[in-house]
C-alpha cells in the first residue's frame, strides 16, 4: 500500500485527541495543517520532537498552519507525557501544550495513513508508527511528505523553511533553489518562455551562462507574497 501521494485528499478521518474527538477536515477548516506522528509517548527522540514543535508553534500560526501530532497510547499518557515534554522545554511562560496529540491506540490511523516502520518493533513485535510530516494545502490536498525511521529525529526548523517554500510557490510562479531562505533569490521554472518571464518578473532575470549554452539556470528576486 502506496500509503498518501502528493496531491492526493488526506482523508477526513475522525480521532480522540488531547482536546476532545476531532474531523480533521473541521479541524483544520481553512487553514493549511501539519500532521505528523510519532513512536510512542515517554520516549527520548519524541520528546525532543514534540518540545521543539512546541516552542516553534507561534511561528507555524504565523504562517496559517494547524499543527497536530499522533502517537500510539492513550490520551491520558499523552496528557501525562505533555507535562513531561514542557518540562523539557524548561519555558515557564508555556504552561499548556499548545497543540492536539491524537490517540492511536490501535494503529488504526498509522496503518491507514501508510505510517509504520518496519524495522522498528514495540515489545509485542508490533511495527512502530515511524515518524511521517504530512503538510496539508487549505484545500486539504497533501502537499509535502516526509518519512523518516522510528530512530532518526526529525528537524521542525527544517518544516517551517518547506512550509515557506510551499506556500511561496503556491502563490508565485517561481521554485526555491537548494538551501533556500525566505527573503534569498528564486529560481524562474522551465515551463516560462523567456518573454514571459521578462514580464511576470519586473525586478529582472538573471540567466547563468553554461558550457551546454542551455538557459535553463535563471534566478529572480523573490516577488512579494499578497495577503
Ligand atoms: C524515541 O522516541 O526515542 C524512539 C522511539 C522508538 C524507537 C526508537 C527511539
């Protein structure tokens, strides 16, 4: 099972979580979403996770994302386990976990979603759900994945640079070249003639010279997001 492809609807499941039954769909109404999951709940590398995601959480409702996590276990240890997680974070001013953790008891959702790991097993010899980021476009459509083993640690500052490059490029005809920051040059995309792309880039294309002759390699400033 291929599990979730880019542009595909992420279904509209229903789930217990920390703040009561969620529909996902509802839950993240207009608003792109970040779902991602976890392990298990009281272990090392999730907790990491989870505290950064925290701390980072005004920057993903600056940029219009809900964030929401799933790990196996029940909501009463995810209620326990987020005081530990805010404890982590030594951050007196964050007194309440500031997003839902869906419960997964029974891996349904993982399972559904395409979110195990093989090579990781719980002490029934049960595959753990592995660490999975599905960013969601408002039209609920999925517009990035990520897929990492139950044993390597996922990097939330990383997320938040995609979720400017998407929705940058949702709403500008341009791509973000390797180890892009908002504000750094873009790249102008193969599918615009050059007479297009003089006008849809008033600020100027830059064309790189290569030995093949091609003028493929062409930058723009980045233009201004509306709204
Ligand atoms: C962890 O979160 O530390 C973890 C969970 C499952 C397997 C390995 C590490």
């Amino acid at each position: 099972m291929p599990g979730l492809l880019l542009g595909d609807v992420v279904p509209d499941f229903e789930a217990n979580t920390t703040i009561g039954p969620i529909r996902l769909h509802q839950f993240l109404s207009d608003s792109w979403g970040i779902l991602f999951s976890h392990p298990r709940d009281y272990t090392p590398v999730c907790t990491t996770e989870l505290g950064r995601a925290a701390t980072l959480c005004p920057e993903f409702t600056k940029r219009n994302v809900k964030m929401i996590a799933l790990s196996v276990d029940s909501i009463e240890e995810h209620h326990g386990w987020s005081k530990d997680i805010l404890a982590y974070n030594n951050d007196e001013s964050v007194t309440e976990f500031p997003f839902p953790i869906i419960a997964d008891d029974n891996r349904e959702l993982a399972v559904e979603l395409g979110m195990l790991d093989p090579d990781e097993k719980d002490h029934t010899g049960m595959p753990v759900t592995a660490r999975c980021v599905f960013i969601i476009g408002p039209d609920k459509r999925l517009k990035l994945s990520l897929l990492y083993p139950a044993t390597t640690g996922r990097n939330f500052d990383e997320i938040l640079r995609v979720i400017d490059s998407l929705q940058l490029t949702a709403q500008k005809r341009v791509a973000t070249p390797v180890n892009w920051k908002p504000g750094d040059r873009v790249m102008v995309p193969p599918n615009i003639p050059e007479e297009e792309a003089k006008c849809l880039f008033p600020a100027g294309v830059f064309t790189k010279e290569l030995p093949s002759g091609r003028k493929y390699l062409r930058y723009t400033q980045q233009p201004q997001m509306s709204g």
